[in-house]
C-alpha cells in the first residue's frame, strides 16, 4: 500500500509542530500528566525518524512555552526532569545518527545543569549536515518580536544601525530562528486550531494542518498524512494562482 506522503509529494523543507495533548490522553486512560509528557517523548522519536525518512530537511518543536512555566509548580519540575533526561540520554544517539539539534528561546529560566546540557547538545552536534532539529523551550513568538525589537533598537541608538534601514529581512535576522527557513508547514495536534504564541512572525505563510491525534499517539502516519494535506494546498504567497 502506497503511503500518504510517496515518491510523487512534494516533501516540506520546514516542518513546525506544536506538541500538543498529553495531558489528554493521560486523562483519557486515567494516568497522571506525566504519564503522557513521558509517552511524547517516544512520539518525538517517532516523528524524527519520520521526518529523516521522508526527507525533511529541518524540524521544529514547540516543547515549552513561556507561558507553560506558568502551571503547577510540580508539573514543570516533572518536565524539567524529562528535559534533562532526554538531553543525558539521547544527545549521543542524534549526533550519530548525524542530525544537529539547536534549541530556541529564553533559556534564563533554566537551571545552570540543563543550559549546560543544551550548550553541550548544540556544540557537540554543530558540525552535522543532516535532519536540523530544534527543539522551542521557554520559547514564545511575542517574545521573540520583542526581544528582536529590543536589541535593534539599542543598535539604532548606539547608531550601529540606521533606522531607516530597517526591514523584514534585518529584523528576521535579530530574530532566535535567524539562521532557520521559515516553516513550510505547520502541525498542531489533538484538535486545537490555534498557534498558540509560537513562531508568529515565522508563520506568516505557512500552511497549517491541525491533526485530531494527541501527541503521544502522533508518528510517521501523521506526519505522512500531514505532508499529504499540504501538497494538497496552492502556496500563492499572496499572488494570484497560475
């Protein structure tokens, strides 16, 4: 049986993923919250392999917001946990596997062990030309824009920058993702059709594919399923179609 993303699709460069519902499906089996931020761990093995299999060339995932620091103080140490664990145990493995990891956003709120482990994943596998897999943590689009905003005004006024020569592309690049594509596709599962605060000014075309499946449950199946839907799409980037 031919899969839903074969020889003839037009595979995404950019590929962008809000991991979003494993506090549902936990609730769903009467488990705790972490029973299922630990099962999404596996679903982003899943989608890894996936996405290196179908040949995306960069990988994007929303792992925690800004605003997630904002729930039960026990939960965020459970996460904080997994977080770490994940970096101690599977930073070898990607980099042999040749894929680079780089992490985006506020990483001030960190513990000093785990910024450590980031450093290290993100020097350890700088050099790997494979899948680019970055993972958003502490990460939120407004605080992006403005943290872009910050540091371009205080250029301008050190005048190490003219204001008028300000446009999208110099403000792209004061931007954490500078040195990423914007998203070709954008995937949200367990039915929520929001972006909640990620990559709002990278977003601006891309296409958008919301999955009924929670995360834990989310792999290649998904993913094939989603790049079928958006080589369904016609990306005019506001023009008129051919």
């Amino acid at each position: 049986m031919a899969s839903d993303a074969d020889e003839t699709s037009l595979v995404p460069q950019h590929v962008a993923i809000i991991m979003d519902g494993n506090g549902r499906w936990a609730r769903a089996r009467g488990l705790p919250r972490t029973a299922g931020h630990k099962k999404g761990a596996e679903a982003v093995q899943r989608t890894l392999e996936a996405a290196r299999d179908l040949g995306v060339r960069y990988l994007t995932l929303f792992g925690f917001s800004s605003e997630n620091w904002n729930r039960p103080e026990g939960e965020v140490f459970d996460l904080m946990g997994l977080l770490r664990r994940y970096l101690q145990s599977e930073t070898s493995a990607l980099h042999h596997k040749n894929i680079r990891i780089r992490v985006v956003g506020d990483r001030s709120r960190f513990s000093d062990d785990i910024v450590s482990l980031i450093t290290n994943a993100e020097k350890m596998t700088a050099g790997n030309d494979g899948l680019n897999l970055t993972a958003a943590l502490s990460y939120g689009g407004r605080q992006d824009i403005t943290t872009a905003a910050r540091t371009i005004a205080a250029k301008a006024v050190a005048g190490e920058l003219d204001p008028d020569s300000i446009d999208e592309d110099i403000f792209g690049q004061h931007l954490w993702t500078h040195d990423l594509p914007d998203p070709d596709l954008l995937i949200r599962t367990s039915n929520e059709q929001r972006i909640s605060n990620f990559l709002l000014w990278q977003c601006a075309y891309s296409e958008l594919v919301f999955s009924d499946v929670y995360w834990p449950e989310f792999g290649r199946e998904g993913l094939e399923q989603a790049i079928a839907e958006y080589n369904r799409r016609d990306r005019r980037f506001g023009a008129i179609a051919s």
